[in-house]
C-alpha cells in the first residue's frame, strides 16, 4: 500500500515524509538527531524496539498538553514540533537525573565509558552533578566465559529483551519483578549459563550502558605476550577487517586487513595467521560433507540428512543443543573456522615447528562474543588444553592497539604470515550472511560438475533480506539453498524441518544481523544498519581483490592435506576438523 | 525446585490452557486459573504453559513476578491473612502481623517447614468494625488482640 505524504514543521524546518513515519525519524531525516536511550531500530529487521520507556526523546507539540516521545509518536499533517525548547531540555535533565539517581558512578573504571550512551546523553545536556541521590540498586552480578552482566548499571531500555526475544527467539533475559525492585534477568533468576543463553552477544550490542559487556581476555593475553617460554600466535576472523577501522575514526566499510596485521605484529605475536585460511579448510570438509550426502540422497538413500545446515556460527550451534536435540544429525559436523584453525594450529603446524602444545597460545580475534564460549568447549581440549586457548573482540583489539600506543592510521600494510594465512575470496566473505553458503558453492559446483564455474559470484544468494532462498543448477540438478539470520528466522526452518516441510537442501544459518559483520563483538553500531551494511559491501570487494577466489584452489590448504590430513573427510581429518553435538535442553 | 509434578497435574494445567486456545493474551487468565487449581505457580508450571502457548518462559515469569498475587510459594493448609488496609492498620494490625511472625518463624510470602500456615497481608475484607481482622482460610477472625494470636495458631495446628 502507498504511503501518503504528509507535512510537519520540526525546529522551524518544513519536513515532507511518509505517513506512519515518527517524530524521532522524521527529525533525524533533516539532520536533527533527538537523544534517545531505549529505542532500537535495525530497519528491515525484527530487531525493533521502541518501549518509549526512557523518556529522553520527548519534544513539545503544539497544541498538545504533555511532552510526547518522539520514538513512539506519529507524525501528523501540519504538526508543529520543537525538538530542544526549554521546556523539553528541562524534563530531559529530570529524566537523566533520576536515572543517576540510582546509578553506581563508576564511570572512571566502567568498561562501556567513552561509548556509553547514558554518559554521552549526560555530557550533552551539560547536567555537572546529580541533585537526587536514592537507594542504589543492587543486583547479582555474573560473570560466564562470553558476557558478563552487572544490572545494577542497567537502565531498562529493553533493546537486550529485545534482542534475546524478539531476534533471536531465545528468552534467556527479561523483565522479572515490578517498579524499583526490576531487573531484566534470566527465567528464574537463574544464572545465565543455567538458561537457553546461546552467548550470540546481541544483548551486549545494543546495550546503551555498562549492565552487559563481554569478558574480556586482554590481561591474560599481555602475560602471555610478556612470557619469553610462549609461543603465541593470533587468527583473524573475516569481519573483523572490515569494522576495526572504526574503532579509528575510519569510514564503516574500510577495509584495513594491511594495517590489522601490522598492529597484531606490534603487539607482539610471533606470528599473525588468518581464521580464513581455516575457513577455506571449513569449505573443504563441509562442501564434501555436502557432496557425500546429496549423491546418497540422489542414489535413493532416503535416510541421509537433507538439509545440510552450516555450522561455523558458535551461537547456532549452541541454540540447536537447547532447542532442537531431535535434529542434531542435521547441521553439518564441520568445526568452526575458529575450532579449525586450533585444531591445525596445534596439530599440523605445531608438528612442523616443532613446538610442545603446552608452550603454543592460540588466540583469535573475533567479530563474536560467543566464540569466547566455543573456544572452552571441553571437546575441543586435548588433556584439558584447548585448541584455541581465548578469544577475544575486535573491539578488545581495538582497546589492546590503543593501550599499546600504536598510531593506527600511520601503520604499514603488512601480509598474513604463512602457511596459516594464505587465504581466498571464498573464506573471506565468510563475514557476511550467505557468504559461507557462496562459498560452499564455489567449491561443490567445481567438484560435482567437474567444469569450472561460469561465473564466480552467486549473486541470488547474497543480499540483506534476513531469510534468502535460491535455486542453483548443479548439472542440472536443482540445488534449493536458503539463507537465514537471526535465531528466530533459525527456529522457524528449524520447525519446517521438524514437520517435513523442508524444500531447501542446504541451509546457512548465522545468529547475528546481516552476520558476523553485525556480530556481538564489532565496534558499537548504535542501531544503525547502514554500518553493518557498510561492512558488508567491504566483504565482497575484499573477495573480488583476491587472486584466488575458490577455496579448493587455496595453495597452503592443498599442501597441507598432501601433508597431513590425505583428503577431507578421511579419519584423521574427522578426528580433528569435525565435532558431535548433544543434547543440552534446559530444564525446569 | 518443587518436587516434580504428577502426571494429573500436568494434564489438568494443559487442560487449562487449551481451554483458552492456548492464546499467548490469556496469559494472566491462565495463570489465575493453574493458580487456584494448585494453589501456587512453581517453575514446572510455568514451563508447561510457555510451551503450550509457544512463548518464552521468561514472559511467564515476568508475569507472575510483576502481580503481587500470583506466587511460586505454595499456601500452607491454613493460608493467614492479616488485612492492612485503613482501618485496621490504625487498630495496629501490623503489631499482629509481626506477632503471627514471631509465633510462626516465617515471614510476609512463606510458608512454614511442615506446610502448615503461610503469610500474607490482604486490603480490606470489608469487616472494618471488627478491625483489626485476620482471616485463616475463609474464616475471619476480628477484634484480635496479641494475646489471640497464639491461641489461634494453636487451634489450626491441631486440625
């Protein structure tokens, strides 16, 4: 249905938009951007909230009695808005003044300070102290492997609710308990780690405050560094090249690979690998896993697994272990890029450096929170010594590059070492939503046809649409593939399959929005889309700048299953690149 | 965690769902009837109803958790209830809630070891002249004195 446009003043500015539209967008369409605390947006998402429950965004109407919040109300034809008379600014002091009220004042020592959105609200309103001071609240802090949660800093905006219930359809937090004793808290007040938290970080993406951040590894990684009996090398995931940048003052979408692994080699590893070197080895275990069971489906093998579903998103995985522990034959039995990379590391490489697992530190650098979790999986430990011993953020390596005194912007490009770092077009779109699947593509097409590929892009695949599907001719065998982000997206295929509605023959399933560019662990993207959208434009250009584009063709990946593994799928390769999943329904 | 619910309890709370359609907007409606047939709202109960209205139990939770009425404690066999409201708040019901609190060794929501009694203030039982009132079960007592309160714990105790 058309909108029908309407007409409003706002701040003396005549503004024409869409009917529907809110003050809050309708401002923030002339360039006025009205302060706000709760609301959340990531347009063309279900990630939607708008609670108007801060009352930070009021503005005066005219005509009307009470203060309106912008977020939540409509526009109206020749309405007129003031978005900062003395009135409003007034009631939004008394608004931030009570919500310091009860609000530890550590902003000195508090993680989120410099990005928080209370303090920068704070700041822009000039309040210099605050005149009430109530009871504190104080709420049971947690500290997981991924997120820690100190709700007495909360402010009940609700995007994290938002976000666990609404996006990902898991319902680890909410609301629990009435007027000032409320908290926003796991079912049953229960610690988080006792619940379906699947540790996706969403909930620490969008909160405004300090009450949700991710652990952080930093210190432990600066002793490891500082130990001269360590040898300690680093992997970067695919995303994180294309965000870091930000964290600098760069325009979202810059690609800074050069420079990332300058820093890392400043910070001091001893050598700087490439998670996407081991998501091309991803791309040779999985695509023939997807081989091997479409030709037993083909031959009439009616009880192979179709769909194949991906499993590189830790948070995926973890969320069909709680919800789904009748389809857990389902998903392929593929390692992450991550897991892999350690499992290599510590096995094939180790082995030709000669280097004791006990002295090697494996670190990884991830747009994730939850790899944090997936890294401590005790599947993925030999005699209690994990594959990859701790994970941290890109904004973590942001904090760490800026600790180290580096001068981001002047750094040289330097080149991933090797053999760990070579890499291709393939793995490096991994970062982005239908990029695994791209990338499975690329190399089961070659494979099962025999012929190159007429054209390396799959552009039916790509996209932002947050459920995709697509028909690709595999000799003439229609191949239905789909693409989904979101877990809540995940759960409703989950259920088709569940029901024997499934059409699609593989499935690419990533938790966060627009994928692991949009993940819990990239610079803050303050509810605007156009970052993560940014980032995802960068992906694909990094792909098209690489000389080698298909996983199967990436040189060091062919030499080390000459070396090491023989072929994909064979025993030693099941041993160290594939995992099981089991049952892990919460009960009550 | 309450001991695990029998099999006829379980039938009866889905019972009660299905007879509202399984709506995810007949939340309270529901929890007010699985609240009267079992007298309490443990955590198994929530989760059967946020099952079958195919909602997370965390909006369950939140739901019983904001209204004061609804609980996750069951009532002992003689549910107490001492009236706050104006007029025997004025008559000194608190002094009597504290006696009861004393006597009984729990406080406001619990309920006592052996199952017996449990604690609540309610507003008003529309019995103002008798202020102060408490009620033990559906029988209300007025007038009460501190000296009472001993003498009706005992009462209930032998029953």
């Amino acid at each position: 249905m058309e909108h029908k446009n309407i007409s409003l003043i706002i701040d003396n500015h005549k503004v024409v938009v869409p009917e529907d539209t809110t003050i809050l967008d309708a401002a923030k369409s002339i360039g006025i951007n009205i302060p706000t605390l709760c609301h959340m947006h990531l347009k063309g998402t279900c990630a939607d909230n708008h609670p108007a429950s801060c009352r930070v965004c009021v503005v005066e109407v005219k005509g009307r009695r009470n203060l309106a919040p912008a977020c939540s109300t409509k526009c109206a034809d020749g309405m007129e808005v003031k978005t900062s008379s003395i009135r409003v600014i007034r009631a939004r002091k008394t608004v931030i003044e009570l919500m310091l009220s009860d609000h530890p004042n550590e902003c000195l020592s508090c993680p989120k300070s410099g990005k928080c959105e209370l303090q920068a609200v704070t700041q822009h309103l000039s309040i210099n102290e605050t005149p009430f001071s109530g009871e504190l609240s104080l709420r049971k802090k947690e500290m997981t492997a991924s997120i820690v949660r100190n709700m007495d800093k909360c402010i009940y905006c609700r995007r994290c609710e938002t976000m666990c219930n609404v996006y990902q359809s898991v319902g680890a937090l909410g609301a629990v308990g009435r007027g000032f004793n409320t908290t926003i808290a796991p079912t049953f007040d229960r610690m988080l780690k006792d619940t379906d938290c699947t540790y996706c970080g969403q909930c620490v993406a969008v909160c405004p405050v300090g009450a949700l951040t991710e652990r952080t590894y930093t210190d432990q990684l600066i002793d490891d560094l500082e130990n001269p009996d360590k040898v300690v090398i680093v992997q970067v995931a695919p995303a994180v090249r294309v965000a870091l940048g930000e964290e600098f003052g760069n325009a979202p979408g810059t690609i800074v690979t050069g420079k990332l692994v300058s820093a890392l080699k400043d910070i001091g590893f001893d050598y700087v690998f490439d998670t996407d070197f081991s998501a091309d080895a991803t791309i040779m275990e999985e695509g023939s896993e997807l081989l091997d069971r479409l030709s037993k489906f083909l031959n009439g093998d009616k009880s192979v697994p179709i769909p194949l579903m991906t499993s590189c998103c830790p948070a995926w995985v973890n969320f069909y272990e709680h919800n789904f522990p009748d389809l857990l034959h389902i998903p392929s039995t593929a390692r992450s890029p991550q897991q892999m990379f350690g499992a290599i590391a510590k096995n094939y490489w180790a082995e030709k450096m000669q280097i004791s697992r006990d002295k090697l530190v494996v670190v990884s650098v991830m747009p994730c929170v939850a790899k944090k979790f997936e890294c401590q999986r005790p599947e993925f430990a030999t005699n209690k010594n994990p594959d990859v011993d701790y994970s941290i953020t890109t904004r973590e390596l942001a904090t760490l590059i800026r600790r180290a005194n580096i001068n981001f912007d002047a750094l040289p490009k330097m080149e991933f070492d090797n053999p760990l770092g070579e890499s291709s077009g393939a793995a490096a779109i991994f970062g982005s939503t239908g990029g695994v699947l791209e990338a499975a593509l690329r190399t089961a097409y070659e494979l099962y046809t025999k012929k190159p590929l007429p054209k390396i892009d799959f552009e039916d695949v790509r996209g932002m649409d947050s459920v995709r599907s697509a028909t690709i001719d595999l000799n003439g065998f229609a191949l239905n593939v789909a693409i989904a982000y979101g877990l809540g997206n995940a759960r409703k295929l989950m259920e088709e399959i569940r029901a024997g509605k499934c059409k699609y023959h593989v499935i690419e399933i990533m938790a966060c929005p627009g994928g692991c560019i949009g993940g819990g662990g990239q610079p803050l993207h303050h509810g605007d889309f156009e970052i993560i959208k940014a980032r995802q434009k960068a992906i694909y250009e990094e792909d098209r700048n690489m000389p080698i584009r298909k996983s199967h063709e990436n040189s060091s990946i062919i030499k080390m299953y000459e070396e090491f593994f023989g072929k994909p799928l064979s025993q030693k390769a099941h041993e160290l690149l594939h995992t099981h999943y089991s049952d892990k329904t919460i009960k009550y | 965690m309450a001991e695990k619910l029998s099999c006829s309890i379980v039938d009866k709370i889905k019972a009660i769902c299905d007879k509202f359609d399984n709506k995810p907007g007949e939340l309270i409606n529901i929890l007010h009837e699985a609240q009267h047939t079992l007298g309490y709202l443990p955590m198994e109960v929530q989760a059967i109803i946020a099952e079958k209205l195919g909602i997370p139990v965390n909006r369950v939770y939140g739901v019983v958790t904001f209204y004061a009425f609804f609980t996750m404690t069951p009532k002992g066999k003689h549910p107490i209830s001492i009236c706050m409201g104006t007029a025997c708040y004025v008559r000194g019901s608190e002094k009597i809630l504290d006696e009861f609190k004393r006597t009984l060794g729990i406080e406001v929501g619990e309920t006592t070891a052996d199952g017996k009694f449990s604690l609540d203030c309610l507003r008003c039982v529309g019995a103002c002249g008798l202020a102060p009132v408490a009620m033990v079960g559906d029988k209300v007592f007025g007038h009460l004195q501190l000296s009472d309160v001993k003498r009706i714990v005992k009462e209930f105790s032998e029953d």
